[in-house]
C-alpha cells in the first residue's frame, strides 16, 4: 500500500515506522497535513514474528505509540479489540 500512498501523494513527504510498511492502512489528510495511518493490531503482528507477544506489545507502546515527530508523525488507529 505505501507505494500507492507515495504515487498519489508524490509531492508530500511522509514519516515512516520503520519496519511496519505492511501495518499501514490509509492516510490522513486534512488541511495540507498528511501523515500515514497504521493498524495497531498489524504492527503487533509484525513485532510478534521476532519477540512473544507480550514483548510486543511493550516494545510497541513504548517506543512507537508514545514517539512524537512533529506534525507528521504518524497516527495509530487501535483496532486491535481480541
């Protein structure tokens, strides 16, 4: 999917969560601020291949849900209700 996110928006720079490509689902973009939306259940899953997934889920809230980067850091859509 970010390939087509790129090709549509070619004229805007986005921030990535390195390692999650396959967690994102859409994009914002409201009022010239555009930034990526990820799954937060599809990034456990990609955390969940290398660690358990209680390590996961630490690893994630930790380090990626609280990482602020500016206006474009991007946004995680909590959809992980199992």
């Amino acid at each position: 999917m970010i390939n087509e996110i790129i090709e549509r928006y070619e004229d805007n720079v986005f921030i990535k969560f390195e390692g999650f490509d396959e967690a994102i689902i859409g994009v914002y973009d409201k009022n010239s601020n555009v930034k990526l939306i990820y799954s937060e259940k599809k990034c456990i899953n990609i955390l969940s291949n290398t660690m358990s997934q209680e390590d996961a889920y630490e690893y994630f809230y930790y380090n990626v849900v609280n990482m602020y980067l500016g206006e474009q850091t991007p946004i995680i859509c909590f959809d992980n209700f199992s």
